[in-house]
C-alpha cells in the first residue's frame, strides 16, 4: 500500500477513484463533504434528505459520478455525534471505509476523516488512519494450499488528505512504519509452532539485523546461558528437543555512550504447560504465547523505518514448554543468574522464569528504562478482558509514560498495584521465592516475581495476555502493543 499526505486540497477536484467524506448525525455535513455538497449543486444534500443515510457511526453510503466532482466515488462515511468524535472513533471510521473498498474495483481513495479531528490529535490521528487501513487489509493465509477465492483487493493507494493547512508527512511515515511493524509482529506469531521455533526467532532477528548498519545482533546459546548461570531460562528449555535462545538486538540510533531503552519479550514458541500440563481445549492457542517476543521484532522493525535518534536494545527470551523427560517437576528448585533460587511449584508459570533471566541480563546495558512485554497470566484477562493491558511498574514516571502512549496510541494499558502485601504470596520454605503466588491476585503477584530481578533499574511490564491475540471466527494474532510501545519511544525521542 503506498500512502500520501494532501494539505489544503478540495475535496470536488482531486482526480482518484473515491473520496471518503463524513457526515455527522442529523445530515450535518464535514468540511470536505460541503465543498463537495457545494460543487455538486447539494448532491449530497439532496441524497441526505431521502432518510435513509443519517450519519451514524460508522454507517457507509457511496454516491457516483457527482456533477462538478471529479472523482468518480464519494464514499460517505457516518461520524456520529461531532462532540464524541475521537482518534479511536476515527480509527473504526477508517476500516469501515477500508473494508467497504477492499471488495470494490477502486485502485486508490482519498480520505478526509483525520480532517476533523481536533488540532491536538491530529498527528496521531494520522498515524492510526494508516494503521488502520493496514489492520483491515492484513491476511495471513501462507499455509492454505488454495488461497481465497475472493480476489486480492485492488486498492493500492492511500492519500489522507486536509481541507486546511497543515504538514503531517512524518506522522504519516511513522503510521506506516509502525503498521509494517505490527504486519511482521502478526505474521510471526500467526506461524505454527512447528514453524516459529527459537531458532526461527534468531532468523527472523537475524534479517532484521541484516536489513541496518545501525543493528547488532547476539544470540546466546543453552551453553552460554549455562555459563552465565541462567538455571531459570533453562530449567523451561531444557524439556524441549529444541534449543532455546536469548537473542538480542542492538539498534544504535542515538549518540554512543547514550543509556538504551531496553525492550525485553516472552518469547515462549509453544506452551503446553510443560509437567503441569494444560488442558487440550484450544492449546492451539498457545502458540501465540510468544507475542511479547513478536512485538519486541516488530516495534524494532518500527524504530529501523522511523530511524529514531536513540538507542534501543530488543532482547527475546525463546523457548518451547514442553513435557518431556527432562522437564522441570514442580517440587524443583533453581538458581537464578541473579544468584536468587527458586521453587518451581507450577511449570506453566514459565514466562517469569525466563523472563526473570533476561532482566538481569540487561542489566549490563546500564539501561534508561526497561520495559518487558508478555503473555503472562490468564488473570489478566480476568482483570482487564480483552480490551486493555496490564501494566506494572517499579517506577511512576515510567508508568505514566506507558499510560500516556497507550492514549496516544489507541492501544491503552491500566496500571494494577504491586504493594509488598503481594509480596508475602511468593513466599517457599526451600528457596528465595516461589514462582506463583496462588490465584489471588494472579497479575499481581507474577509482576511482583519479575521485579525482584529489575531492582537496579526503572521497569514496567506489560501484560498482553488478554490484547495480543483474538480467538473464534477472527481468531489470529493483534499485532499489539506494537503502536504503546512505538508510541513511547516516539516521545522518548522527541523528548
């Protein structure tokens, strides 16, 4: 898809296939739907009055061959009550028009909706109409011997266009690039398991590596950890035939010697719950359960487009939970490399183990922040459902600026405590801490064991149990929190 930005254009003299214009409730005309109405002698006026299009949201009516308008479309989009209009009401505006064209014979459309907007939203109003249109144009059916009989959509171009003045051509290339970010995040997490293995995660790294001067890649091997005394990492891995990996990747884009912002995903290949194994009813699922991982490939694909003045490290944690023979028994006690031990009483509690690993790793890096990105608990979407993320920090700047991206962003979080009260649920008689706290508080608790290993740095967590895939007819992978996390670093750099 090529996108394109248009200031201070007419809506009734741009040569494209469609128009998309919005009508507000009770037939209250937008700016560009007016200069329209006004060059077709009330066209659209005149189409209002039969009752049967009203403005509601996100209701469509398309209008051809308009006297006096150029395009041979003008697709009519509903925009509700203009004092509710918002980014987010936006953003469904847009894929209402997306998925409406996606199936007719325009080539390219040029839109007017973020036209709307407040002034203080418009630049990420435009982020997300891109977005947008890149989320309901997605497919992913690689595996499918016959593909779709419905044919590809022919629309191949996208134009956000104002009827004022005004330059949003970065916010425009930034939409783009965090939606070719959030596309490569669900296509890695939309792989089989027999597919997306550890060793795939170093591959796809490794291109991504390939593709910039500007990136360095490591992976660590079963041996290094070894030699590092990551006994938490491995005691997951080491019930699978394949190896797990610790890969990071070092975006250089800011001066050196700058402290990095570290990005660390759960990047658990598959999860069967290892010993305490989980119930057959859609296991299939759990392959998802290295989002955290694919997000962290995808806001770094993001930040290479934006060419973000800042440094930034991605560290993936990858591993398959199995039950195999050399599994870890619930019972089991290990080391951790921070030296901290550590009672396994549930071996599906095994993205904290790895993860737990990896935040002492970083610390090396003498990070500016760290922020970690996991499908960690299903009491997360007991919480929050799956709407929201959770979020939990060790530090309240921090959090607030995670808060403040998601707004941004159109992917929000919500911060859940983390008092020393949760604390107490970790507690083993045989080692340091336990590695769940009981169902109580479950979100909570799991957080708690993570920040026992991010005590020498700011830290948030996000939890995306909940947010990171959909499940039934649609069921496939979100490609959040890609736009949080881009979002954050966006304002880290222009900070």
């Amino acid at each position: 898809m090529n996108y394109h930005f248009d200031s201070s254009a007419n809506a009734a003299e741009l040569h494209t296939d469609c128009v998309v214009v919005g009508v507000y409730k009770h037939a209250k005309l937008s700016a560009a739907a007016a200069q329209i109405d006004a060059a077709s002698a009330g066209a659209i006026s005149q189409h209002l009055d039969f009752g049967d299009f009203t403005g509601d949201k996100n209701r469509t009516s398309m209008l051809y061959n308009l006297p006096g308008v150029t395009a041979k479309r003008v697709l009519l989009i509903g925009m509700g009550e203009k004092d509710k209009l918002t980014p987010e009401a936006l953003t469904q505006m847009t894929q209402a028009a997306v998925n409406l064209l996606k199936n007719s014979k325009v080539h390219n459309a040029v839109s007017f909706l973020t036209d709307e907007i407040a002034s203080e939203y418009i630049e990420a109003a435009v982020r997300q109409s891109v977005i947008a249109v890149a989320d309901s144009l997605y497919t992913f059916d690689t595996y499918k011997s016959k593909k779709d009989d419905a044919p590809r959509t022919t629309l191949e171009g996208w134009t956000v266009a104002h009827t004022i003045a005004g330059e949003f051509t970065t916010a425009l290339l930034q939409g783009n690039a965090i939606a070719e970010g959030m596309c490569i995040s669900r296509d890695l997490a939309n792989n089989p398991g027999n597919v997306c293995t550890p060793t795939y995660l170093a591959d796809i790294a490794q291109e991504l590596a390939n593709s910039s001067n500007k990136v360095d890649i490591n992976v660590l091997e079963e041996a290094d950890m070894e030699a590092l005394g990551m006994g938490s990492f491995l005691s997951v891995s080491k019930g699978s035939v394949e190896d797990g990996k610790m890969i990071i990747l070092q975006y250089h884009g800011g001066n050196s010697g700058d402290a990095p912002f570290v990005l660390v995903g759960k990047g658990i290949t598959f999860d069967t719950g290892g010993i305490s194994l989980k119930p057959g009813n859609a296991m299939d699922e759990m392959k998802f359960d290295m989002t955290g991982a694919a997000s962290v490939i995808g806001t770094l694909t993001a930040c290479i487009a934006m060419q973000l003045p800042m440094n930034i490290i991605g560290v993936i944690a990858a591993a398959e939970n199995m039950p195999g023979s050399k599994a870890s028994k619930p019972g089991d006690i290990v080391t951790s490399m921070s030296g901290k031990t550590i009672e396994i009483l549930n071996t599906d509690a095994e993205g904290r183990l790895v993860l737990c690993d990896a935040l002492t790793y970083v610390e090396r890096f003498n990070p500016v922040a760290v922020v970690d990105i996991a499908t960690l608990t299903g009491a997360c979407i007991t919480a929050l459902g799956h709407h929201i993320c959770g979020l939990l920090s060790n530090n309240d700047a921090l959090a607030e600026e995670v808060l403040a991206a998601g707004k941004q962003a159109n992917d929000e979080a919500w911060r859940l405590p983390m008092g020393e009260k949760y604390h107490d649920q970790l507690k083993s008689n045989f080692a340091d801490l336990a590695n769940i706290g009981g169902p109580p508080g479950g979100t909570i608790t799991a957080a708690c064991f993570l920040s026992r290993f991010t005590e020498s740095y700011p830290w948030a967590h996000l939890d995306i149990a909940g947010t990171a895939w959909k499940s039934g007819a649609a069921k496939g992978a979100t490609g959040r929190p890609v736009p949080l996390l881009c979002q954050l670093l966006i304002n880290r750099a222009n900070a």
